[in-house]
C-alpha cells in the first residue's frame, strides 16, 4: 500500500502540471480570441484603413498570442525557451523543408497585404478562381462564389497567379453584342440600340456609347454596343438591357436570326 501511494505521490506534480497547463491553454485560447477581436474592431475602425488590414493584424495578433501560450505550457513541464530555440536552430534546415509550403503562404501573405491587389468585399479571379474576397489572413485567402461556395486559397498561390479585380474601379464597360438577320437594316437596329442604352439612367454619357457592325456572320450581322456604367450596376443592366433590346427588337420588326444551313443533294 505505501508503495502505491509512493508512485502516486511521485505522478503528483506532473497531474498539478497538466492541470495548469490544460488552464493556460484555455485562457490563453479565449485571450487571443478577445484581443484578437479586439484589434480587428479598432483597426476597421480607423476611417483611412479598410477591412483587409484589420482581419490580417487580427490574425497576425491572434498566432502571436498562441505561441507564447505554448511556449509557457512547455514551460510548466520544464522545457524552457531557450531550450526551445536550440532545437529549433538544430532542427532548421529539417523544418526549413517541411513548412516551406507554409512559411511561403505566410510571406506571401505579407505581400498581399503589402501591396494590396484586392480587399475585402471586392470581386477578383485568381487563376481562374472567381469569388468575393471574404478573408485574408497569414496564411490563405477565402472567397466565396456568386453560388454562395466557400474556396480557400492558399496565399502563396494566390500571391503567384494572375490577379483579376472586377471591383478595383468605380466602373466598368458592358460589351453587349447581338446578331440581326442579313435583310433588315444594320442603322435602324444600331439606333434602337442606342435609344434603349441614352434612355438607362445608369449608362454613362461619358465615355459615349458606342455601336458598330463588328462582324459578319453565317447566319447574322452582329452588331456590339460598349457602353459604361457602375461597377456595382454592371451585372443587373446587362441582364435588364439585353432583355430590353430584345423586346425593342420585336417591336421593330427586327429578327435575330437562327443559324442557316445549307444541304446541297446531289444525284447520282
């Protein structure tokens, strides 16, 4: 019996140890979370800096406060700091290699943030990944498609592919092309086009719309028209003016053909 209660004894200080350890770590966790939080909430407060920089310095402040958590949990078992970093210093070229994936996405991520390709709430395509810019923290960008699908992207892929941002610039030029058949009149449509573009209150006066034949078809004459507008209204006008046109089309007695072809039978 005073041998069992010796080994307890003797697994006393490691359960205190793991009891404190178990506490740190739950506050430590609620800590970064709250001050985390706390610095997201002051920075996107500040009229002169956006969102983008506030959830990144959250982030950042977030990793921060988590490693000294751990630094003081090992603490409590014994395995001081500088022990710490003297394993890490023996062991860097092995962990060198195994988190290179992870520290380029974190540089990159300082990059990003640096240079600021996009921000949050904007539209951009990255390497044919298209989607809101939700989030961007040390280590992965998150957008979200018009479908609502959420897509996480890591910051060094990210940082090395082409960047495309829809929302960079107040507005955007709408491309609308339309094909009329051979017999009816390239002007007359052109000008219905122009009447239904001059008649939108969200199309710009300046840069002019602008109409023109831009091709002959097989089957049609296409007819494009450039017209520019908010960047916010672009989607709702181009839905709203290709209907529109449609229908004035109709009105005028103006086809938009269906492809032709031509069977040519010959006898034997």
């Amino acid at each position: 019996m005073e041998e069992l209660f010796e080994q307890a004894g003797a697994y006393t200080p490691l359960l205190i140890n793991a009891a404190k350890a178990l506490v740190v770590l739950i506050i430590g966790w609620i800590a970064a979370g709250l001050i985390s939080g706390f610095v997201r909430r002051r920075v996107n407060a500040h009229p002169r800096l956006d969102q983008t920089l506030g959830n990144f310095a959250a982030s950042m402040v977030r990793w921060l406060i988590l490693i000294v958590v751990l630094l003081a949990v090992l603490n409590l078992f014994g395995i001081e700091a500088t022990s710490i970093v003297a394993m890490l210093g023996a062991a860097t070229l092995a962990i060198g290699l195994a988190l290179q994936g992870t520290l380029s996405d974190l540089a990159a991520g300082f990059m990003l943030i640096l240079f600021r390709p996009f921000k949050l709430g904007q539209f951009v395509d990255i390497g044919g990944t298209s989607g809101t810019v939700v989030d961007l923290n040390l280590f992965f960008t998150e957008l979200k498609t018009p479908d609502n699908v959420q897509i996480v992207v890591p910051n060094g892929q990210a940082w090395g592919q082409i960047i495309t941002n829809y929302s960079h610039h107040d507005t955007r030029r709408l491309d609308l092309t339309f094909g009329i058949d051979y017999g009816d009149s390239a002007d007359a449509a052109m000008q219905v086009i122009l009447d239904k573009a001059r008649s939108d209150a969200r199309i710009m006066d300046d840069p002019e719309p602008w109409v023109r034949v831009t091709n002959l078809g097989e089957s049609s004459v296409d007819l494009t028209a450039r017209l520019w507008c908010r960047a916010d209204d672009y989607w709702d006008l181009k839905f709203e003016l290709t209907k529109a046109i449609k229908e004035a089309f109709d009105d005028k007695g103006i086809s938009i053909p269906y492809p032709h072809r031509v069977e040519v039978i010959r006898s034997a």
